[in-house]
C-alpha cells in the first residue's frame, strides 16, 4: 500500500489525476498516509535529490547518522544498519511522526476519521480483534517501519549525489523482488530518470535502457542481494561537510545552500 501511495504522488494509478484524491482511502489511510503530505514531500525529493539541506530523504539520514563529515566506524555502520532496526526506536519514530502526522493535519478531514471509525466499528462488532491485531498492528507496526529503513538507505547511500546520473541504486535481487522493494520499486535508477513510468513498466524501460544505452549499462550501480547493497553502501561512504549556516557540501566540495 505505501507503493501505491508513492505511484499515486507521480499520478501513475489512474489516467485521471483526481481520481488518486477520490480513492486515497483505499491504499493511503489504511498505512497512514497523506497523499497530499506525502506528495509535497516525494517530489521534491525528486527535485532536490541529494540536497543535504532540501532533500528531506537526507536531512533524515544525516539525523540518524549515516551521513556525516566522517566515514562510518564498522562498529558504528553496523549498528546503524543491524542494530537501530530491531532497538524499538524506529517503531518510536513511527509513532511520533507518521501516526501522530495522519491524525493532526488538516489534510483528508473528515474522511479519514470516517474511514477509520467505519474500520475500527467493523471489527469490534465482528469481534475481530485478535485477527486485526495479528494481521495488521504487528504488520504495520513490527514489520514495515523496518523494511521500509532497508529500503530508503538502500536506494541512494553510497552513491555519487553531486551527479545528475548514477545518484540511484538498481536493487535486483530476490528479497529486493519480493520484500524490501515489490511493484519494481528497486529499479530506482530508471524510476528518476523518468518519474512518470508506471511501476508495471519500470521493468520493460529497464532492460530497454540497459540494452539500448551504453551510458545507462557503465553507470547503474546493481545490487542483486541484501548483503550486496549493505557492502555497497559501506564500502563507498556517503559523506558531507558543513561550510555555513544552513548550508552544506558534498565530499567533492559541491555546495548546496537554503532556498
């Protein structure tokens, strides 16, 4: 469902724009999300991608610690990888900023209350809620926060972010498939290149790409397995130094600064 929330901020569910407003309660309220917040957010990503400052993605892992002036400790990038996901803080976080985000702004009132009073009503007169809970709080609380942390720093971390090409990670294999990125979202690469491919396409512009341009074969960087992108990421450090407030640069001494 949160991939569907990401395909409807670029508008590729439907041909018409407003319909991903109208059916936001089918795939957007049931995890918690906004499409209008999460929108904002989402694009400018995408229009900001790397920005230490405006890149909302990396002010985020700069908070956590995974980006910095200095290269990660072994001990340290693993702790951050291994260790963070399963301390409960994650699911802390989840708590305070996602949860706490969806019920206090403005966006999607009334119908979100409506949508989850209409849920919580059917369940309780069902008596449903052992199933509610073992299918749903320990899915959306216990499980996704974690994949979804393995799935965002898999996408650019040790990647080059001063480049407008190769700034994304191909993550391929198995468990990317079928796990940390179903409906093709670990073909990150061909996604920012062109936002407007649907996820049911990513794959056919992929191997199009891959067979047709030299320069899209040399610089996308492939992961075919969980541990391969944890060594990828490792191996080629994402960092940054500070030259100013509310400014920030790359390694390679490109700057970046407050709009």
């Amino acid at each position: 469902m949160e991939h569907l929330v990401h395909e409807a901020a670029h508008n590729n569910l439907f041909t018409n724009p407003r319909a991903h407003e109208y059916t936001e309660f089918l795939y957007a309220f049931p995890v918690f999300r906004l499409l209008k917040v999460f929108r904002t957010l989402h694009l400018e990503h995408h229009k900001y991608l790397g920005d230490p400052v405006r890149d909302a993605d990396v002010v985020r892992l700069q908070y956590i610690g995974f980006i910095g002036e200095e290269r990660l400790s072994a001990a340290r990038f693993s702790w951050l990888m291994f260790g963070l996901p399963f301390s409960g803080w994650l699911h802390y976080e989840y708590v305070v900023t996602l949860f706490t985000e969806f019920w206090t702004s403005p966006a999607s009132y009334p119908w979100k209350v409506i949508y989850w009073v209409t849920v919580l009503t059917t369940v309780h007169l069902s008596d449903k809620w052992f199933g509610f809970a073992l299918y749903y709080v320990v899915p959306w609380f216990g499980v996704l926060n974690i994949t979804r942390y393995w799935s965002e720093v898999g996408e650019h971390l040790g990647m080059d972010m001063t480049k407008n090409f190769g700034n994304s990670r191909t993550n391929d294999g198995f468990l990317h498939r079928w796990w940390i990125h179903p409906l093709s979202d670990g073909l990150h690469t061909t996604h920012h290149l062109n936002s407007q491919v649907p996820f049911h396409k990513l794959r056919r512009a992929h191997k199009e790409l891959m067979r047709e341009v030299p320069a899209y074969r040399e610089k996308n960087k492939m992961s075919n397995g969980m541990a391969e992108t944890f060594w990828q990421i490792y191996e080629c450090p994402t960092v940054i130094k500070a030259v100013g407030e509310g400014q920030a640069a790359w390694g390679s001494g490109q700057v970046w600064a407050k709009r």
